[in-house]
C-alpha cells in the first residue's frame, strides 16, 4: 500500500468516526475455501430485529465458525449477509453490513 494510499484510507476512517457513520466492512481474500455452511435453528422472529445468519469467518490462519445473531433494525434499510465468493482463484469474504 502506498503511503497516499494509506493516508486515504486514514482520512476517510476518521471522516466516519466523525460522521458518527462507521460501517465495518471488511474485506478478506485468501485462497483456502470455506467449509459447506452448517445448519443453523433460526429463532422465531423478533419485533426491531432481524436475523443475521451464522458464517464461517477467517481468522488469519483457519475457517471459524460464527454464529448467527440478532441485528437491531434499521429503518429503511436491508441485512446483506455474511457471504464468500470466487474470484480469480481466490475466496473474497464480504462481511455482513446494512444497505
């Protein structure tokens, strides 16, 4: 990474904080593919809530598990859930976040 690159990306993160919008989207690219999702038991739903399934996440050297949990609603928004995709030969891991 640059270094103007990496002042950016500085610049930008403290424009969140400030704006009081952070948004943790990371983003991971490995090249080692996710285990097949387990089934998860999904609660009956909650009033200002909505269901964030489980997926597997990547901690720096293996696939683990995270399960699901409750979102607090956001009005005038959707859950976009955890996902991973192919690309080029490599797993691209979007994290969940609300659009």
């Amino acid at each position: 990474m640059s270094m103007k690159t990496a002042v950016f990306c500085v610049a930008v993160g403290v424009g969140a904080i400030a704006s009081g919008s952070v948004s943790a989207r990371a983003i991971v690219d490995i090249d080692v593919a996710p285990p097949a999702p387990r089934e998860e038991v999904v609660p009956p739903p909650r009033v200002g809530f909505v269901w964030a399934s489980g997926f597997w996440n990547w901690d720096g050297h293996k696939h683990v598990w995270k399960a699901g949990h409750w979102e607090h609603e956001r009005a005038g928004h959707h859950w976009v859930s955890d996902r991973w995709d192919q690309r080029d030969g490599h797993w691209h891991h979007e994290a969940g976040h609300w659009d």
